[in-house]
C-alpha cells in the first residue's frame, strides 16, 4: 500500500508539474501568436481564466484516489470547459472586421482557452494513450472523419487561419469525447458526463443574461435580451439546457434541475428566438409522448406557455412580437428565405468539397445582396453543403443516424424501471431539438459551438448507453467497452 501511495504521489507531482509547463508554454505561445497592440490590460482576463482552469483541475482531480479515477475527473471538467469556453469573455466582431483581421482580444483570449486545454489532452495522452485506439472505430469515425474532412478543407478556405482555429476546436472536441467515452464503464460514469454537460450548457444559458446587468447598455435590445450574445443564439442555448433537464433527472438526482428547467424557460422567451421556441416546445412534448406520459406532457406545456406569457407581458418582449408581427417577415421567415435563394447557387459551384469549413461566416461579405449581414447559412443542412460540401453532409447524416440509431435501440433496450430509458428517450427528445432548430439556424454543421458540440456528445451517450444493456439482452455485435488499464 505504501508502495502505490508513492506511485501515486509521484504521478501527481510529474502530472502537476507538466501543467505547470504547458500553462507557461501556452502563455509564451498565445504572446507570439497574438497581434502586440492586443496586449494590453485586457488580456489579463485570459491569463486569470487560464489560472483558474489549471486551479479547477488541479483541486477537481487531486480528490480523487486512483489514477483511473483521476483520469475520469479530468475528462469531464475539460468537457465542462469545452462545453462552456464560449462565454469565458466578451467578444464582439462582425463580419467585416472578422473578415479583415480585425479581432478582438476576446477572439483570441477564447482560442487561447482552447489551446491550454489541447495542452491539458497532450499530458493526459502521454499518460494514457489507449482512447486513440477506438478513434476510428463504430460511430466515432465517423466523428474523426468528418474531424479530418473539416480541418483539410481549410486550405481552401478564403481565410484559412480562422477556418483552421475553429477546425482545432472541433479536433479537440471529439478527441475529449473520445476521452470521455473510454471511462465511462456504468451509469455512475455516464452519470458524472451528463453532469458536466449540463453544467456546460447552463454556463452558457445564465452566463449572458447575468453579465448583462452589468454592461453599460440596456439588457434588451430591439425588444429582446441580446447585448451579450445573439438572441437567437441564446434562445438555442436554452431550449437546449430545457430539454437535457427534464431528459436528465432520471439518472441525476438532483433538485437543481428544476431551478434549471425554469431558468431555461424564461431565458428563452427574454430572447425571443422563435424557432428555437417552437422547436423546445415540440421536443418536451416528444419526449413525454414517447413515455406515454400524456398528463405530464400537458403539464409540461402549460408551464411553457404560462411562464412564457408571464415573461413576455413583464419585459419588452411584447413589443419586439408586435413590430415582427407588423413588418412583414413572418412571410420571409426573417430574411432566411432570400438568403437561401442567394446561397444555392453558391453551394452548386463547389457542390463535392464546398468552400472551407466555417467559410460561411463571409458569405454575406464576399456575395453581397444581404444588407441584414448573416453570419451563417440559418440552415445546418445548408451550413456544411456551403462548407464542406455533399462529402461533408454525407458524413454528417452518418453522425446524425448513428445517433438515432444508438438511441431508439438503447430506448427498446432498457426495461420501464430502468433510468436509462428516460435518457434514452431524452436524447431523442435533445436530438430532435436540435434538427429542427437547425432548419432555421446553424445549431449543426458549421462551427463548434455549444449546441453542435452537445449534438456530438449524443455519439457518446447512444454508444455508452448500449455498451451498458445487460449482456444476456445486447446484441453479439456490440462492440465491448475499451478498458482503462490502471
């Protein structure tokens, strides 16, 4: 005992000093990469989050008593991370600027984060390179493969350095999946992964309202909560957190998730995006229906529609549904109609391998014909034609099925009395949110933010999921879980 105490403690004080090394050796790196008129008072921020980051895992994981256990820790709170970067710091940029070179410190300050968790992933696989073996395997290759596809198209991407840096993100997010995947061996490890994404996703929710009560500016904007982040964008975020709440409570037992639910709720309508409301409202009814749990289904959409009248009536909400109501572009479904009209012909021109990955972010800039500028397609189908082409979506809808897949069979599975098939069906429920809120926005397919990255954790639930159905009812060709050698 003594012996593996010290092995313990050795692998501690190498791992610690290894993070130490590599916070240092991203400060030097993040000083080279970024313009010298960015650094100044405002990048203290980023190296307060990169202390703060290292601190979280050196605590999180220095309670834990094996190194297995550790490992498992630190995946998850960098999945936490992943998840939750986007709203470390303020950045503000459209298009033009972005199109230019013009960045904000706080678009630098967020690739930075990325890069001190990569650095975070290289120490852990130098440790435990074995979840390298599974990358190609099932349905995560079809996650690395779209990974490659995405990161190679950037070459011919009109701007090749912003396409790469987001290409590094989605990299490094089915690399920690990956991570994930491989210790999650039981429902209390699939338990603590759900608990870090939906720690992520509420960061991402609750985060952007509350700075807002300390900016300079009004809270709401045209009529909807939005000075910190898109409206729409932030309704997304929402629904999402809604949704994963009420598909979680099965498998974590927790009374925040409660609190969750009904923040999500009021979130969403104070952003006002519509789509994302219509497409929440629909998934919490799937996923009662599919339960068969019709009271709680009306229920459920008496709290939406309740919660939601309250806050639409309270804040000036009201006002930006009557000038919407009023212009007319209910007909042209906000402008999305005429942008798809423009972007067709676009995507017909490289129809096989598209323009780059995340190129879509110019398209206003470099077509012109849209004077409301969209950073996006508004459309995830037509995101990753526009992107990565038919190749692109191909590999797509092999993600999106596998998903489903995994799924509905793990939904059929597991027993009424098991608590997997309520997050089975939750994942459904999460995953149908997302596909429908992608018809009118780019909640998939285009650049790794929040949502498409919880889209992509499904991979991870579905498979795990079916990996954990007792031996005497799974299927000869389920693929045995990949053992962490201690």
């Amino acid at each position: 005992m003594g012996l593996a105490t010290a092995g313990r403690s050795y692998w501690s004080i190498v791992a610690g000093a290894a993070l130490a090394l590599a916070l240092f050796a991203a400060a030097a790196l993040f000083t080279t990469v970024v313009p010298a008129s960015l650094l100044t008072w405002e990048t203290v921020p980023f190296a307060l989050a990169g202390n703060a980051i290292f601190l979280l895992l050196a605590i999180y994981t220095g309670r834990s008593a094996t190194r297995v256990q550790q490992e498992k820790r630190l995946a998850f709170v960098v999945w936490f991370l992943l998840i939750s970067s986007e709203e470390f710091f303020v950045r503000r940029n459209d298009i033009e600027d972005t199109f230019s070179g013009n960045m904000a410190t706080g678009a630098f300050a967020e690739a930075g984060v990325w890069v001190l968790l990569f650095l975070v992933l290289v120490v852990f696989t130098a440790r435990n390179h074995l979840y390298l073996r599974r990358l190609f395997a099932g349905p995560y290759k079809w996650l690395a493969l779209f990974g490659l596809l995405c990161v190679s198209s950037c070459v011919y991407s009109p701007k090749p350095a912003f396409s790469l840096a987001w290409g590094f993100k989605l990299c490094i997010v089915i690399l920690v999946l990956q991570v994930c995947a491989s210790h999650i061996q039981n429902e209390e490890d699939l338990a603590g992964f759900l608990k870090a994404t939906v720690c992520g996703i509420a960061f991402l929710a609750i985060v952007p309202p509350v700075r807002a009560l300390f900016l300079d500016v009004p809270m709401f904007q045209d009529g909807r909560l939005g000075n910190s982040m898109s409206p729409t964008g932030m309704s997304e975020v929402a629904g999402a957190l809604l949704v994963i709440s009420l598909a979680c409570r099965s498998i974590i037992r927790a009374r925040s998730l409660s609190f969750l639910a009904i923040a999500a709720v009021v979130i969403m309508f104070m952003a006002g995006g519509k789509a994302a409301i219509l497409s929440t409202t629909l998934s919490v009814m799937l996923f009662f229906l599919a339960r068969r749990k019709v009271g709680s289904a009306a229920l459920g959409l008496a709290v939406i529609v309740v919660v939601g009248a309250i806050v639409v009536m309270a804040t000036p909400v009201s006002s930006y549904l009557e000038n919407y109501a009023d212009s007319g572009q209910a007909t042209t479904l906000s402008g999305r109609m005429g942008l798809w009209e423009i972007a067709l012909p676009a995507v017909l021109n490289r129809p096989l391998l598209g323009n780059g990955y995340a190129t879509s972010r110019f398209f206003s800039v470099q077509v012109g014909g849209i004077p409301w500028g969209p950073g996006h397609m508004h459309n995830g189908f037509l995101e990753v034609l526009y992107n990565n082409g038919a190749i692109g979506l191909a590999l797509l809808l092999l993600i999106q099925a596998a998903i489903v897949i995994g799924l509905v069979k793990a939904m059929f599975r597991f027993g009424p009395t098991s608590p997997l098939q309520p997050l089975a069906v939750g994942g459904i429920a999460l995953f149908a949110n997302t596909l429908i809120d992608g018809m009118f926005n780019a909640s998939f397919g285009g650049r790794a933010t929040g949502i498409f990255v919880v889209m992509l954790s499904l991979v991870v639930i579905s498979e795990r999921m079916l990996a954990l159905v007792p031996k005497q009812v799974a299927e000869p060709d389920i693929q045995p879980s990949l053992r962490i050698a201690s």
